[in-house]
C-alpha cells in the first residue's frame, strides 16, 4: 500500500508528550478528537506480540475528557447515555453508550463520577461536548461543560502492575478494574485508573499538570528498562482479536447499540430519562437484523478506508468495518456487521477486494 | 522537520476520489471532520503559484455537511448562529460564525438555505451535527439533523471561470459570488456554489451521486489540460496570506468571535433569538482585549502544532496560531491573536522557537 505524510498543523494539537515519542522511534500518527494520537513504532505485529508479554506506555491524549460540572451535571449524563448510572459511585468508571434522539450511536465513552456533582467523559472520537452543550442549552441545565486540559498516558501489557507499583507504590496495586484514586509522585497527585484499551491489562494516568506529567513519563521510561518496557501505542491487532470496538470503526451514527452488543448497558424498565429511550422501546420489540461478529478472512494483508460488503455468493452476509492481519491467527480477523440469518451459521464468505475474492467466516467476539 | 505516516483506518473516512488523487501525485493528507483531506502534492510553494495563476480542482469531501430539514429548521438554525438569517434567500450561502452559550466559536461554516424548511451548514472541522441534535432534543425541536452523503469538489484559480464554462456552459458563469443552482452534466444534476476557500475565485461542487460525480471528475481533468489543471488543495500560504481563517488553527472553543473579527456576522441588536446572545452583549459592552491580526516574521521556515508566544521584550504581544514561509515575502507569515496593547503599534517583536528568537511585526489581513 502506498504510504502518505500526516500535514501537522495547530488543528490537529501535539500533546505534551509529542516531542518524547517523536524521538522514541514514532514513525506515524491518526487522529483522534482533533488531536495527534501515535499509530506505529517497530511495526505492528512486533508491538502486538510485545505488549502480550511486556508493558508500554502509551501517549493517549486524544482521549479527551468532557467535563461536566453543576447541580444538573448527573441528570445531563443520564440524558445522554442508556446506562442507568442512577446508582453511579464515586470512584468507579462506568462503560457508557451515547446516543441521539434515534436511539444511534454518538460515542462509546468511558463515564468517570468525580463527585456528586462533578463527571469526566473520557472520549471516543467524536465531539460530544458539543451534544452536551446543545441538551444543557436546550433544556436550561445548570451544568458547566468544558474540555479541560487533561492528557492520559496509558501503562499497558502484563508488566504494568510491577512498573507501576515500584513507581508509585504498593497502593497502586489494591486499585480495582475501573476503579479510580489519586496517586502521589513527587509531591504531585495523579488521577489513575485501573483501566485502558487493551486486554492485557494496565493502568490509564489523567495527567493534569503538564510538567509533572513529564517527569512522571521519563521516570517511567527509567524505571521501566528491568521491565522492558517500550513506548507504543492502541494495537489494532490486539484490540480486534479482544473484540474492543472502535467509533468510527466499527459502529456509527448509523448503527443502534444493540446492534454493536452493548446489550447489558442499556436500560429500557425503569424510570431513567434518556435521549433515544422510545427508540430503543421500539428497537428492543421489533428485534435487530444485523450485529457486529468477529470474521476471519484468508488473507495475509488487508487495509481498510471504507466498509468492504461481505458475500456468499450472490447474498449479502454483511459489511467488514475492521481488518488487519493477525501473526496468531496466520489469517486476517476483523469486525464486521454482519445480517441475522447469518449469525449463527458456518457460511463460508467470500470477500471481493479489487477484484479478487477471498473465503472467510464469521465467528465470536473475542476471536479465540 | 521529521515526518511521520497517516495511518489508515475507516474512522478517517476516505472520500471517493482518494484513489484519483493518490494516483495523481498525492503526498499528505490531514483530517477534517473524520475524513481525509488531501494536504500535499508537488510541493506548497509550486502549489500557491500555481493556484494563482491557473486552476486546481481539489477533493474537499471533508467539509461535511449538516442537513436540517423540517418545520423548526430556520429556529434551529439562527439559534446556533449570532449571524441574522432570519432574511435570508433560498439560492445563497452565508457565513456565518456558530457559538455556544458562552459566546464562544464552535465552527465558523457556510451555511446554504436550500428551502423554506432546508438547510445545509457546511462545516470547518467540528460535529456542528451533535449540537444541533442537542438543542433540537432539548427544545423539542421539530429538525431533523443527518450527514448526508455530499462529497465537495472544489474548482479553484483564476482559470476555474472558463474550465467549468467549458464543461457545464455558459450558464455557470452567471452565478454570482455565494450564489447556488443546479447545473446539468451528462444528465446528472450537480448542486454548485460560487465559493471555495481560496480567494483566487472559483466554485464548489456538491456531489451527491458518487457515480456522476466521478465522471464529471475526470471530464474536468480531460478538459482542463488546456488551462494546466493540476489536482491541489487548500494552500496554508494562500489562505494566511488571504486572511482566510481556520477554525482550529486560529481560533477555537475559547475564542469568541469579536475577537475573531467576524462583528459583521453579529447581530444584537434585533429581536432574533439565538445561543450566546446576552453572552454577546456583555462583550460587546466591556470590548475586547484580543484579537486576530496578521504577522511577519523574519524566518525561513516554521512548522506549527500549538500556538506559539509572541514576546516584546518582557512583554506578551500575544499568540502566534498559524504560520508558513510565504515565497512572495520571503518571510513567515502568520495568524496570531494580538493583545489590544499592541494592535496600533509597529513593535517588533520576538518569537522563541527551540530556544531560537527571531523578529516579527504585527500586520492586518489579508496581508498585503
């Protein structure tokens, strides 16, 4: 495939830790939230088989936070999402579809409840800062809604927790998965989660003073050597055989949230208010046609832009959103929409990519 | 300067005529509204001369489309907007600054009235979408928000007049500066607008039916041999040197729009309703402290990924956003939010880059 520069410019903001992974071997960028998010170092399958069996720090900036402040910031949150969070905790972090009016996707946030009055929307990539301003306006909230300057550096892979606890101390370790607590380094307090975007486990640090942070990332990069840890960044190949799925990626505004499987974070009994709840009513009794599986393609690469349709013969079967080619699986795996007659069945599909097919099926999410 | 790779993936949207323009010399891209947008061919000095002087037709599919249709359409649309279009004329784009509550910039698109109860806001780079189906869910609005399947070509360059003559006849040329209509090609209708974000005049072709719009793609390039078509994109010496702003680069969430220069855009006055009104007022009132203002700086290159101190001595002249080496002045010109101190006066100033000063003035735009 023919490779393209990234034009860098204000618009597409560095993040306090840009000049450090630039000169840590970084050779490409995505964007994400109108933010520099790092994409490559050694190539992919060597960061995939090390982030298994290491620890990487990754430069996460892009996932910016929405912070909703105020007497109706908890009632906004709940407008806005199908999770009943009525009996949200402080302290917890809470795996939150965003839909609109219609019951589609907007955004497959993470919630964080700071305070009672007092929320983070740790986001995908779409600006729903903009979705709250408009509901608060619209509805005359009294909650302040902002992007406060906060830029996540993800500790990820199975030799986090010893990296992390020699850094910052045996506290770290009693942290529960989604869990949240203020850690000391140095004289400075850093929000951390026992959270991030992978399966192998780690910690997400909210940075929110700049120069601390960068002294916390090179005290880790000088602890880290024992652990060998490298800098690295969201591993496509790891993220689809774990069935992490990706706004924009896998799921849009055109999609419903039972159609991504989000199943268990929508509430249709009780008394919540919600954007989109008629919607789901309606969607929930009438039954989805369509849902996001894993596939597996007889491929040794593949490069996505755009949705690529699914075939079994002159049938459609679905649409691929997601590929990549996976060195455990020696075949391409991918995300895919795929139509209900074909959820439960061993259709072998043919998949036509310029011009030449290739056979595939469809199975689970995670790919095992 | 190091360079770095885009990765590739289909939440940055390719556009249909990414593999045209990949074939045809591409270099960069950057993202625009989820979306590739081609950001380099041969090279941006040979680009800006040659846009001056000739034609370009450039794929800017990412300025992304808003529709909103329905009966509160026009409520919906002046309520996001401080700019009057409550007299506004079916057949005319309008710019016109987007705010939130607080009288901040949101996006500073065009927005075309297609009918009474039909609207298009053609976007700089933020979901102008999500706050407008926030408003609409919060106020009950009758408005239906989508992101149609629009794809802009852009025509731009002094010879632009005679290629799209050519190809679409006599007719195109009667169109009027931010006029639009519907033109037939090959029996396929394309809405057409005389706009673009050059000031080197031209037109921007909203393709609808990707098939047609293709064909009529590489009609333009068939025909436009004879006035030495290249394949471009927006030139950043252009459109700085041009005074053409950039939501993102030169002013963002936390600038409101007086300080933006857009007060022509403003409406207090009348009784129109729309968000950040009072915000507005109270500005209006106290005056501004800032504002943006053009800048030359004694340099030979410049590469910006965050805004950048202006220094008078001790002093904060202000914030340099955008810059470019600029072949006909041979010096860096530049986009900076200027102090009031400092408007008036001819002081030069210093700008620090890696621990490097150099001399700059300040200047109005367009910088002539």
């Amino acid at each position: 495939m023919k490779k393209f520069y990234i034009a860098k410019s204000r618009r597409l903001r560095g993040t306090p830790y840009s000049s450090r992974i630039e000169n840590q071997g970084l050779t490409a960028y995505t964007v994400y939230n109108h933010m520099l998010l790092p994409a490559g170092f050694e190539g992919i399958e060597k960061e995939y088989f090390h982030l298994k069996e290491n620890v990487q720090v990754w430069d996460v900036a892009g996932e910016r936070q929405v912070q909703i402040v105020g007497k109706d910031s908890a009632k906004l949150i709940q407008l806005m999402t199908s999770r009943n969070l009525s009996k949200a905790k402080v302290g917890r972090c809470y795996y939150a579809p965003i839909i609109d009016e219609q019951g589609k996707m907007i955004n497959d946030p993470i919630i964080l409840k700071l305070d009672e009055n007092k929320w983070w929307i740790s986001l995908a990539d779409s600006d729903v800062g903009l979705y709250a301003k408009g509901i608060a306006s619209g509805l005359n909230l009294k909650a302040d809604v902002s992007e406060p300057d906060i830029n996540i550096l993800a500790v990820q892979g199975p030799k986090s927790f010893k990296l992390m606890e020699k850094v910052l101390g045996k506290k770290i370790t009693e942290l529960k998965f989604f869990g949240f607590d203020y850690f000391d380094f140095k004289g400075n307090k850093f929000f951390i989660a026992r959270s991030g975007w992978s399966k192998q486990g780690g910690y997400e640090i909210y940075v929110e003073n700049r120069k601390a942070g960068l002294n916390l990332y090179d005290e880790l990069f000088s602890v880290g050597k024992e652990f060998n840890l490298k800098p690295g960044c969201p591993n496509l190949i790891e993220r689809i055989e774990s069935g992490l799925l990706s706004y924009g990626n896998d799921f849009d505004n055109g999609d419903n949230p039972y159609e991504c499987g989000f199943d268990q974070y929508i509430d249709t009994k009780s008394d919540i208010n919600y954007l989109g709840k008629k919607a789901l009513i309606k969607i929930l009794k009438e039954g989805i046609k369509r849902k996001l599986m894993g596939v597996t393609i007889d491929l040794d690469k593949i490069e996505m832009t755009e949705e690529l349709p699914i075939q079994s013969g002159k049938n459609l079967i679905g649409y691929l959103r997601s590929a990549v080619y996976s060195p455990q699986f020696k075949k391409v795996v991918g995300i895919a929409m795929i139509n209900k007659e074909y959820w439960d069945k061993k259709t072998p599909f043919e998949l036509e990519i310029n011009g030449k097919k290739s056979k595939g099926s469809v199975c689970n999410l995670p790919i095992v």
